[in-house]
C-alpha cells in the first residue's frame, strides 16, 4: 500500500495522557469505522517506526483524527507524539482491522480501547442505527474517560462506566470479571465488540466464551 505523508492541522491533549490529533486527508483515501492504519513520524530515524492507531473519524470527513495515548515514560513512538503540534509530519501506512460492525450488540472496552468504537458510534449516530448498543466502559477513573460528554451524548444511559480506582456514586466501582459480565448481561447471545490492553482482551473474551457466547459473534481487536 501506498504511503502517505501528511501533516498535522491540530494537536491537543483531551486528558492528561490521551492525545487528540487532526491530519490532512490525503486524496482518496478511504477506510472503515473500526479501522486501524500504522503510523509513523516523518523525521529522521523514525519513518520506519509504526506504531498501529485506530480512526476516530468517519471516512466522509474531509480530515482524519486518531486519538492516542501517549506514554512518556520511555522513548517510543508515542512519547515523540505527544510533543508534536500542528505543522509536523506523519506518515500514514497500510489500512487494517478486525473489529467491523456487525449488528447491535454489547461493546466492552478498556481504557484507550475506545478509540475504534468512537468511530462506529460516530456513523451509527448520525445515521439514527445506534438504538440496541450498549458500551461497558473501564477506566480507573472519570479523569481518564476519552470524550465523555460525546459518548453520553450518543448512547444515553447505554453507556455503563465502570471505575477501577475510584469510587463514584452511581457508577461501578471494581474491573470486569466474570461475575460482573452475568450481572450486567445476562443474555450472552448477541454481538460482543472488546478492545484494550492485550490482557483485558484476552480475559474478556475467555468469560464471554465460558459464558456461551458464540466465538463468531465475538469481534475484537488483533493490531497488539
């Protein structure tokens, strides 16, 4: 696949570790909500360093946005990215991703592992089809929430945050076992979306499995 370098009209963090970038669309390129692409920084000894960031934003919008974590605290890809501003480089790679919409059905995301269901809500909203979605979203706690309002905006008391570190009145306050999937589920015949960290994938996807969840039912993200 071709590449592209394209360069960066905004950069603004949206929490504190959490980076919310708006790139130039390069001519006829196109993906699908869910999608990844590989990126890498345009300056010398890091055009070959890819890293894979899911869009946020819908393939007719005339830019594109990737929201992305950065960790500072070793000298990565991600570390570099949270000191850029608008006016650098990137380099956009080849286009991939396993999480598709499928139909309604339960998303289960931790931490950053929204960013591919932010674009699928997105197009799910303003097409009026985003009635039958829930999202059962883990965070250690609300300051880490990535666009809160938006998502409440979209999905209304369907959105289910749940706090790993804090206590809040009126939200879930442990991490997602196996308990907590029969309590907040219950039926585990419909369509199941998970991303995060590798573990968390892994461990959600084993319960939905002893559950009785169908394995192809079960849409989650391979890029890790």
């Amino acid at each position: 696949m071709a590449q592209h370098i394209v360069k960066v009209l905004a950069a603004n963090y949206i929490t504190h570790d959490v980076k919310r970038f708006v790139l130039e669309k390069p001519p006829g390129f196109e993906y699908q909500s869910g999608e990844n692409v590989y990126v890498s920084i345009n300056e010398p000894g890091w055009e070959t360093k890819k890293r894979p960031f899911s869009f946020t934003s819908l393939n007719e919008w005339p830019y594109l946005e990737l929201i992305i974590k950065i960790y500072d605290d070793h000298n990565g890809v991600t570390n570099l990215l949270g000191k850029l501003n608008a006016g650098a480089e990137l380099i956009l790679h080849e286009v991939f991703g396993t999480i598709h919409y499928k139909g309604p059905g339960v998303f289960i995301a931790g931490g950053s592992g929204v960013t591919p269901f932010i674009s699928i809500f997105r197009n799910l909203f303003y097409n009026g089809d985003i009635k039958g979605n829930k999202l059962f979203l883990s965070n250690k706690s609300s300051e880490e929430i990535i666009m809160p309002f938006e998502l409440f905006s979209m999905l209304g008391n369907d959105l289910i945050n749940i706090y790993t570190r804090q206590g809040v009145i009126g939200f879930l306050d442990r991490r997602i076992d196996r308990k907590m999937l029969i309590r907040l589920i219950g039926d585990f015949s419909s369509n199941f979306y998970v991303c995060g960290p590798k573990d968390f994938v892994q461990m959600i996807v084993t319960h939905l499995l002893s559950l009785g969840a169908k394995a192809d039912v079960i849409i989650f993200d391979k890029k890790e």
